[in-house]
C-alpha cells in the first residue's frame, strides 16, 4: 500500500480552509499538524477537520519527524522565510502566491529548493483553474494562440481585510500578490516569456501605505500582449475576470468558469477530475511527491514571473 502523506498546513484563515477542504477530497493524503498565531481558532478549525497537532509556531510542526510536506497559506511577508525553513527541515513545500515579496527571497527559495532536490511548489492557482485549463489545452494542441489578454483583478479593501471580511494582521499587496497571478498566467498560456513590461500606479493610501490602484502592461516574445488593471477601491463585482483574445476565438474566463466571446457558457466539468482550483493545485504537489519529479508552478517555474514584479517594481519605485 502506497505511504500516506502527512502534511502540515500553517496558516487556518480563509485560504487554510480552502486547502483542508481541498485535501478532504484526496487519497493518500493526512493532514497531523495544524499552525497559526491565534490558539484557541486554530484549535477550533482543527476540530473541525479532526487535526490532533496543533501549535502557534512552525518550528514545532517542522519537528515533527511524521511530517513529510508543509503548505504554507501564511501572510505573503514570512513566505520566503518559512519555505526556507521548511525545506531545511527536509520537508517538501508548497508556498501560497506569491512566493515572495521581494526577487531576492524568491532567489533564495529557488535556490535552495535546487540543492535539496526536495519539491517546492507555488500557489499559482490559475495554471490549475478548469477555465485555463480549458484554454491551455486549446493552445498546447495548436487550436489557438492568445493575441491579447486583457485581465481586471477587482476588490474592495479600502481597510485591512481578509476574503472572509476579518481582520488581518499584516497588508495585501496589489503588485506582489495579485499581479503575479496574471503575470504568471500570461507567460505560461503565451508559451513565451514576458519582454517588455510597464506600470503605473495610483495614490499611496495614507493608512495602508500601498497603491490601491494599478495598471500593467506586458509583451510576450511571441509579440502576444496582456493589459492588467488592479483596484483595491472597486465597489462592484470582486475577482479576477480574463478575457483571452486570440487567433481562432475570445475566451472569458471568471474563476472556474469559462464563456466564448458571445457570453455563452462552455462546461469545463471534464476538463480534470474536479471544478476546485485549490484542489486540483494540491492534487498535484502531492502527486509531484509521490512520483518525484517537477511540479506545475515549482518555485523554478514560476521564478521568471518574481524577476518580471521586481522589474515593475523598479519602474513604480523610480
């Protein structure tokens, strides 16, 4: 019988959840350690979920020799530090977008995630979404080829909340978190890396001190383009929603849905073997475990799209 792998998962706010209820849905796979900052919540959540560990700090999950892999669905400004710190503990990682709030970190990361050998993923869910699923497979088979993506990634966050509209600890970051989803996405589905990129960005938030509006472009090697705009001010529909121009038809993707240009719905229910995006992301860091290769979205893979951030961030500082 196969060998069950035993995870520890930090971080039990909205997007823990996500995963516990992903993870409930895959076999072979047991969650023995739950780790966030408050106690009595996590233990709340691990009762739930039927999690015996449970601690406030990572350092005693990594110490746990039962554990073989960590996810990390912790705030973006410890991820470098931790997936550091688990794959020098010798587990293997998956790490919540983004890998890292600075190129430097996300170097590190790659770095040593190169010398263990050990598999180290990035939460860069759309690569896993049925709806670009759907789309990549048109394009791998030579069906379609993207003229142009134009991507709006729209919140509400005029205060520091999370997607459950609690409280948080630390600030969301439109360019280091929400942009790398996009950004990602469009080197991945344009099959080319990004050449040319260029932002601006509207006034710094006097409370959050970060832009609460942003605008990107992006170019392709390919001469494909993408147009990206980020609001953390929109009192409206909330998301991400991507429309994919390209050679053969328009595309209209919205989560896990996906329509054509004319607004009619296309059922990607078949396109893999469940409609959750998180699922289908920890499906497969599990399965790169199991089978020991390179996972989709490795912390390799995804390392162009923290070099294309930082140089936007280059720009915006300037």
């Amino acid at each position: 019988m196969a060998k069950t792998i035993k995870v520890a998962l930090a971080g039990a706010g909205a997007f823990g959840i996500k995963h516990l209820d992903g993870i409930k849905n895959i076999d072979g796979v047991e969650v023995v350690s739950l780790i966030s900052r408050e106690l009595g919540k996590t233990q709340e959540v691990a009762d739930k979920y039927g999690i015996k560990h449970v601690t406030t700090e990572l350092a005693d999950s990594l110490a746990l020799p039962e554990v073989d892999a960590v996810i990390l669905c912790t705030p973006t400004q410890m991820h470098a530090e931790q997936s550091i710190a688990c794959l020098k503990a010798g587990k293997h990682v998956q790490v919540e977008i983004p890998l890292a709030d600075s190129l430097k970190g996300a170097e590190e990361v790659a770095a040593l995630q190169k010398e263990t050998g050990l598999v180290a993923m990035c939460g860069h869910t759309r690569r896993f979404n049925p709806s670009h699923q759907y789309v990549h497979n048109k394009i791998v088979a030579g069906e379609f080829n993207i003229q142009q993506m134009d991507v709006q990634t729209y919140f509400f966050r005029r205060t520091n909340m999370n997607a459950l509209g609690q409280a948080r600890s630390w600030t969301d970051h439109l360019l280091w978190h929400h942009a790398a989803h996009t950004v990602d996405l469009f080197a991945y589905q344009a099959g080319s890396p990004i050449v040319k990129a260029n932002a601006v960005q509207g006034p710094i938030h006097p409370n959050l001190g970060i832009a609460m509006d942003m605008s990107i472009q992006l170019q392709a090697a390919n001469g494909a383009i993408c147009t990206l705009s980020l609001s953390f001010n929109n009192d409206g529909p909330l998301g991400t929603f991507f429309r994919y121009i390209g050679d053969t038809a328009t595309y209209l993707a919205r989560y896990d849905d996906l329509f054509n240009g004319k607004d009619e719905k296309i059922d990607v229910s078949k396109v893999d073997v469940s409609m959750n995006g998180i699922e289908l992301q920890d499906r497969e860091f599990f399965a790169a475990i199991k089978e020991g290769r390179e996972p989709n979205s490795s912390v390799a893979s995804v390392l162009p799209c923290y070099q294309v951030l930082h140089q936007l961030e280059q720009q915006l500082n300037a």
